[in-house]
C-alpha cells in the first residue's frame, strides 16, 4: 500500500497513508485492541492502539507508517510497491524502513494474543505518521497521557540494539556582503592608487560563506576530537553543510532573488547545516557553543564585525532531541535478555540515524530502537530479510512480555 509522505510528493495515486492505517487498525481490534486515530497533520492521521494495563510496566510499541519516494523508477529492477519475494528478500519502498518493523510488532502483539496471556502493563501500538519528514506524528503520540514507561521503536537495527542516538538540529546561516559591479572586483581585493579612484567597495557574500565553512570545520574537529561517547563512533558529532545558496537581493523566503547574474557581487550567502552532537550533550549547549563561535569569527573580520551573520534554529521545524536510555533500563534488559534467548550475543550501540524515539525523549519516555535487517532504505530495490523479521516478532513478542509482565490466571 503506498504510503509515500505528501511532503516529498504530492499525489492521491501514492499518499493512501490512511488505508495502512486501516490495515493496521482490523489486525488489532481483531486482537482486541482498542484504537482511536488522531489528526497530527491534515488528512495524515496517527493510530493507537491499547491494551489495558498498569501504568508502572506500560509500554508502547511504535513505528511510522510513510515512506519516502520511490525516486527514479529506472534503478529499480522490481516494481517498488510489488513486494516481490526473492529467496530471504522482500522488496519495495518501505520495506525495510519500515513496514517490516511494524508487521513484526503486529505479529508479536498476534503471537500475545494467541497463547492467551494477559499483560500486567499497558501495552500501546503506536502507528504514526511523518517521521520521515520530522516526526510530527510521534510528537503528537509521545504527548498523550498517560505516558507509557517505555516505548520500542521497531526501526530497522539490524538486530542491534540501539538504546542511544545523537540529537539532530538544522540550522540557517545568512551571511550579508556588499553588491556591486564584478568588474570592479579588484578595487575590492587589491590595495592600488586605481583601487582608491572606486568609491564603493563591494564584498562578496560567497567568499564569506567559505571561510565560515572553512572556520566551521575547525569547530567540527575540535568537536570529533575532544568529545566522545561510548556505544557511538569517534566523530559522528558533524556540522555537514547541506545547502548553500547565493545570490543578489533577499526575497521574502529569505533567499536570494537574483541567481542568474556572475557579472553582480553576491550581497546574499544562505548555508544550511545539518548538525548532529552526542547523546548525552543537550541542544542549549550546542546551540550555545556554535553561536559563540560564529560570533567569534565574525569578530575577527572587519566586514562581519559590524554586519554579523544571522543564525536560525529549527530549520522547517526540525529538532530531534538526544536519545540516552541508560543500559540497566528495564526496555533495554528485556530487549537484551530475549536476544539471549534467541542464542545470539546482544550487540548494543548507538544509532547514527534520527528516529521517532527522539519525540518520546523529550517526552521523558526511554526508548530503545530494535528492529530487522535489510538494506537501500531510501534509494533503489529497498529490501528486508524475511528471516530477520520473523526473529524480530519473536524477540518483540519476548521483550513485551518480560517488560510489562503478566497476570497470573484466575483460579
């Protein structure tokens, strides 16, 4: 069913989120969940599904329903919403990331079901909306009270266990130079008797958006090095530069309106970052250490110094805190323990990717992020291995149990 997110691509043919939610919601009011759906964007609704049970051992079992694109159709070798099964391999947009992980959460909540056990915790199923393009529905789902204790996260891992990840900020620098004539150029670079004949000097935006990115850089390193956190490789705390864009004259949009002309000095420098810090670092003080060293390098630049580089945060909302659910957590015991039971050694590390668990952090809700094995989420001939999702209902199904416990019989 192609759930493709309408923020990517916009077309009825594509965007049928609701009918998976409609799948998703017979499976579990035939195992007699009760649902409700909520509206977090227009028309995109978000599904949850409950169970009754304490709040103590509550928990909630969470993963998206979009998916991005299918892209360019000529690198596909399979229909990408065919589900064709090759050997171990199903493929297709969203496969992997991740309509596996919430068939697996199903079946485990199916398998609960059948053997007749009755959960001591609340157990939750959370089908959200938009994580691929912010996260705006599990926001919305991490918000409902009562809050669960816990909430796993079914997101391809591999069949790791992902307890931590690395907060996710994106943010806009404006750098604002001086137009003029490009052929008045070397009055503005070159000390000369000629040079002092020219009246305006022009600065050109471009090059002050190198040397902050060539300054930024040296942050980035300074940061790779000297911060580091276990579970999580040496480094991944980057300030990448994704967009840059420069021009003449702002619009209203906050980019430049003149993007055709070499012959005017750009008076317009845009440049997006996409900045990722460690988990147990907070946004505050990232936000804080990148401002303070903008400001520095502005300082030390004559033009800067008096037209300083505008910073904005929360670019096109996004924000994804830190995830850092420490290991003696029941979730991730329980998750650990039935891998173990599985015969199989635990591999717990951090994920390097953002995922929906970021929202219930904030929320105060631990999460830890488990899930089956594929690849080429995102790009062409995504595909998961059957194998691995059936290992991850089972080790889903063992999690749920030890974690929310079960009631004895009535005698």
């Amino acid at each position: 069913m192609p759930s493709v997110n309408p923020k990517f691509l916009r077309d009825p043919q594509w965007n049928r989120e609701p009918e998976v939610q409609d799948i998703i919601e017979a499976e579990l009011q035939g195992l007699g969940f009760m649902t409700e759906r909520s509206f977090p964007l227009p028309d995109r609704p978000n599904l949850i599904g409950r169970w009754a049970g304490s709040d103590a051992r509550s928990l909630a079992v969470c993963g998206h329903v979009d998916v991005v694109p299918q892209g360019d159709l000529a690198g596909w070798t399979v229909d990408p919403f065919g589900a064709e099964v090759r050997g171990d391999k199903l493929y297709g947009r969203g496969s992997c990331d991740m309509k596996a992980g919430l068939a697996a959460a199903l079946v485990a909540c199916r398998a609960i079901s059948r053997l007749g056990l009755t959960l001591d915790g609340r157990l939750e199923f959370h089908a959200v909306v938009d994580e691929e393009a912010g996260g705006f529905g599990a926001m919305a789902a991490a918000a409902l009270r009562p809050a669960p204790a816990g909430v796993l996260i079914c997101e391809p891992s591999a069949g790791a266990i992902r307890p931590w990840a690395g907060g996710l900020e994106w943010v806009r620098v404006t750098l604002r130079g001086l137009s003029g004539h490009s052929a008045r150029r070397f009055a503005s670079i070159y000390p000369s008797e000629a040079a002092a004949s020219v009246p305006v000097k022009s600065v050109n935006a471009i090059e002050l958006g190198a040397r902050l990115l060539a300054s930024l850089r040296e942050l980035e390193t300074q940061w790779g090095i000297a911060k580091s956190f276990p579970g999580m490789p040496a480094g991944m705390n980057t300030i990448s530069p994704g967009v840059m864009v420069s021009g003449c004259g702002m619009g209203p949009d906050g980019l430049p309106t003149i993007l055709s002309n070499p012959a005017m000095v750009p008076d317009l420098c845009v440049i997006d970052f996409d900045m990722k810090f460690l988990p147990n670092e907070t946004s505050a003080d990232i936000r804080r250490e990148f401002e303070e060293w903008v400001a520095r390098f502005a300082a030390a630049d004559p033009w800067l110094r008096d037209h300083p580089p505008e910073i904005r945060w929360e670019l096109a909302d996004l924000h994804f805190p830190p995830v850092n659910t420490p290991l003696e957590h029941g979730l991730v015991q329980a998750v650990k323990a039935s891998v173990e039971a599985r015969g199989r050694a635990p591999e717990i590390v951090g994920s390097l990717g953002v995922t929906d668990a970021a929202h219930y952090a904030a929320e105060g809700i631990p999460g830890v992020v488990y899930g089956p094995t594929g690849a080429a989420q995102h790009g062409p001939d995504e595909y998961v291995l059957i194998s691995s999702v059936i290992e991850t209902a089972q080790v889903v199904a063992q999690s749920i149990v030890r974690f929310c416990g079960v009631r004895a019989a009535a005698s």
